[in-house]
C-alpha cells in the first residue's frame, strides 16, 4: 500500500526542465560557487549531467544500465569529430569538480548543502566520459 503511494507520487513528478539549473538556495556558497564555474565553462556537458542527476532523483534512472542507455540515446545525435570535442569537455568538467571536491576534503569542509551533489556530479560525468569511445567507434562503423 505504502509503495504504491509512492510510485503513484513519483509517476506525477517530471523531468521536463530538468537541464535547467537547480536554484542555488537549496545550496551552500561552495555549491553555488561550483556550479557557476562549471555552467560557464561547460554549459552544455553539466547542463546534461544535471539532467541525468535529476532522473535518478525522480527514480527515472535506477540502474547503471538505465543511465548508460540514456547517456547513449543523447550522445548518438552527434558525429564522431564532435564526440572527441565533448570528450574533451567532459575530461575538463570531470577535472573542474574533482578539484572542488578534494580541496573541500583537504579543509574538512565536505558537509555542507550540496556537497554530495557535486560527487554525484562528478560520478556521472565520469560515467559519460567512459562511454564516448565506444559512441565515437559505433558512429565509424555505422556509416
């Protein structure tokens, strides 16, 4: 009874806008001041990996398998040279955020109001970054 309760609340929820940025309200300074650099330097790549957050949150996505398949289905649109842009891309996302969270480790400051987002952050963007070359060998083979 109770989990249907639950699954019929979360079949209401959407993802629709979910690319958008998460008010920074929700958050500490550190997340805000993060989340700023990487959305200047990397609008569309975290644009994306925040999407892919937000379904999990939504339970759209609840299982590695699931996230690969939507990692695929958004990357396929793209040619093999600007694969290798959005390679590049991911690789400074990932470096910008493991930066972040290891300087906040370093000062003991990894409790704060988004903190565990910005790892999630980093995990996904990993995630699709290993994904890429076997998207960028499928778009060879397929032409």
């Amino acid at each position: 009874m109770i989990k249907e309760k639950i699954n019929n609340i979360l079949s209401t929820l959407s993802s629709d806008g979910a690319i958008k940025n998460i008010p920074n309200e929700k958050f500490d300074d550190e997340y805000s001041k993060v989340n700023l650099i990487a959305f200047e330097m990397y609008k569309v790549e975290y644009s994306f990996t925040k999407h892919l957050r937000r379904k999990t949150l939504l339970r759209q996505i609840q299982s590695e398998d699931k996230l690969i398949e939507n990692i695929k289905n958004e990357l396929i649109r793209y040619d093999f040279p600007q694969l290798g842009v959005k390679q590049f891309q991911y690789n400074g996302l990932i470096e910008l955020l493991a930066n972040a969270l290891n300087e906040f480790d370093n000062e003991n400051n990894n409790k704060f109001n988004g903190y565990i987002e910005l790892e999630q952050y980093h995990t996904i963007a990993i995630k699709i970054s290993e994904n890429i070359p076997q998207i960028m060998m499928n778009t060879l083979t397929n032409k």
